[in-house]
C-alpha cells in the first residue's frame, strides 16, 4: 500500500526539469543496456551449452542412430521424440514453441498481419 508520504515523492514527469529528465534518461539507458547485455550473456552461455559434444558414449551411439548431431541439443531432441511415443502432446508443444507449427492452419502472418487463406464463402 503507498503512504501519504510515498505519494508526495511522486512528481508528474511533465513537471520535472530538463536537469531530472536528462537523469532519468540516462538512469534508463544505463538500466536498459545492462539488461540487454545480462540477456546476450545467458543466450551465448545457453548457445554454448546446446553446441557443446555430448560425452556419454552410449548417447553417442544412439544419436549416431538417429542421425542427429552429437551435441545436447541432439541429446535433447532424442529425447523429446522418445517420449512423444507415449505422449504426443509432448512433441506438439515442443513444435509449437520452436514455431514449426501453426495452430491456425488456415491463416498466414505477413508482416504481423493474419492473412485467412480460404474462400470469400468462408468468410461470411
């Protein structure tokens, strides 16, 4: 719950001077690039983990098998399919989150607009 006393700390940003403003900007831009760095950061570490060599011989083997790379994302990706023969769902929503299915399979996005594929009939 905010205090009487939080709420006069509070001032409209159109009443603070070009001094606050050019503070808060540079707050906000000191903020914003070391969330973007933080976040370039855990998408190399994860990049690295997923091209890295599988060491187990055994996974070796059965990715060799299954001719997928021999990296942990060919491990993790074997994985998903041996278990998607008991449950299917576990496959379509991997699909679905790597995008390779569209669950509207009568409408494309062009440009972030849907575009329904069928004929003037289904329309109306």
């Amino acid at each position: 719950m905010v205090t009487e006393k939080q709420k006069a700390n509070l001032i409209p940003f159109n009443q603070l001077t070009e001094k606050e403003h050019r503070e808060l900007a540079v707050k906000g831009g000191k903020a914003s690039g070391k969330a973007r760095n933080w976040k370039i950061e855990i998408q190399n570490k994860i990049g690295d983990y997923w091209d890295a060599e599988v060491t187990d011989p055994k996974m070796k083997t059965a990715l060799r098998k299954a001719g997928l790379p021999l990296t942990n994302f060919g491990a993790w990706l074997l994985k998903v399919l041996q278990r998607s023969a008991n449950n299917p769902q576990i496959l379509h929503t991997v699909l679905e989150l790597v995008d390779a299915l569209n669950s509207q399979n009568n409408n494309v996005t062009v440009n972030a607009v849907p575009i329904i594929i069928g004929g003037e009939d289904e329309l109306k």
